[in-house]
C-alpha cells in the first residue's frame, strides 16, 4: 500500500513579516531569511528521504515562491502544482498594509487583540479565522484530501491562518486550541493518515 503522505509548510518570512504590517491579501515578497527558509524547508524534507506527486498552493508571491524554492532543493521542479485562492492568508481589510503598532494605536490594544486572536470576529472589511476556514477545508476535503489517500504524496504551501483550517481538522482542535496553535515559517510539519483521512502520525520538521 502507497503512503497517504501530506506535508503542511508556511512560506518563508516576507517583506511585510519584517515590517510587522498586516499582510493578508497583499502580496509582498520573501525577505532573503525567508529564501533561506524556503531552501531550508526543501533540504529538511529531502533529509527525511521524502518526495512529492503533487503540490499546492495559494495564489500569493510569498507561498509560491517558498514552493518553488523547496522543490528545487529537493530536484522535484517538475511536479504537478495547483493554485488556488482557497489557500491565502486571511483576508485582514482594513488593517492591511498597516504595521501592527499603529493599529493598536488607533483601535486600542484589546480590540486588535480580538480581531487577531479570537476565532468568529473579522476585522473591518476582512475576514475572521472562521470565515477563512470556510473557505480552505472546502477546498482540503474536494481537491487536497483525495490526493493523499490514493496514495499522491502531496506537500501544500500556503499561510497561517490557511493552514490552520487544515490543521483544526486533521488533529482535531477546538476553535481555542487552534487559535493558540503557532507555525513557524518554513517548518514543515509531516502528517501520514490512515485510510479514513484520521491522522496516522505527525512529525513537525521545525529546525
């Protein structure tokens, strides 16, 4: 039986990372550590003696980048990757572009607090954790998920926030433990599943 094998990676630091702004939807690029990070993550996987079928992606500079550069380390430049918008980051409206200090400045500590840490309320004109659920597991359970259980070994490199949708429901956390939940960029974590799409095993790369 082939492994049901499916590898979770956040992009590589980017400009706005650096900056502190709110990035959501905006499109900057990687930072040179976010490169690094990127080939990082495609040696770590090349180490653990892994390779891929298929890949995805969101439709961002900084998750497509990161793919690119860890498949390239890896020599598996030539496989089949899908983009999509299901996999962006959260949407954060009004505070995009904004660096995080200047938005506590102006609404206050505790409600910006609320609008990146709790699970249903979005910031202005954006999304919340929730509503960018509502979009990626969708996409997880139709496009991502039957890949890994006929046996595709896949890697998918999107976001935080997108990620963990897919991670609320492959360790099947609570809204509060997700939102606790911190994936450091360029780490992949390493998820086998058994044939009922549960989790076999998981194995976090973190360097």
């Amino acid at each position: 039986m082939s492994e049901r094998l499916l590898v979770l990676v956040r992009h590589g630091q980017s400009e706005w990372n650096l900056k502190n702004l709110f990035t959501g939807w905006k499109d900057p690029n990687l930072t040179e550590l976010g490169v690094t990070e990127a080939i990082a993550a495609g040696r770590r996987l090349k180490d653990e003696g892994l390779s891929f079928d298929v890949a995805f992606t969101s439709a961002l500079t900084r998750a497509q980048k990161t793919l690119d550069l860890a498949l390239n380390e890896m020599g598996q430049s030539g496989i089949p990757v899908t983009k999509n918008l299901a996999l962006n980051e959260r949407d954060y409206g009004d505070l995009s572009g904004l660096n995080k200090d200047d938005a506590r400045a102006k609404w206050g500590e505790d409600q910006v607090l609320v609008w990146r840490r709790s699970y249903d309320v979005p910031p202005p004109g954006g999304e919340s954790l929730k509503d960018t659920l509502a979009r990626a597991l969708p996409y997880y359970v139709q496009e991502i998920l039957p890949c890994v259980l006929r046996g595709q070994r896949t890697l998918v490199v999107a976001h935080g926030n997108s990620l963990r949708a897919l991670i609320m429901v492959l360790e099947k956390m609570s809204p509060e433990q997700i939102l606790k939940r911190e994936l450091a960029t360029g780490a992949p974590v390493v998820y086998r599943l058994n044939a009922d799409s549960t989790v076999a095993s998981v194995k976090d790369l973190a360097g």
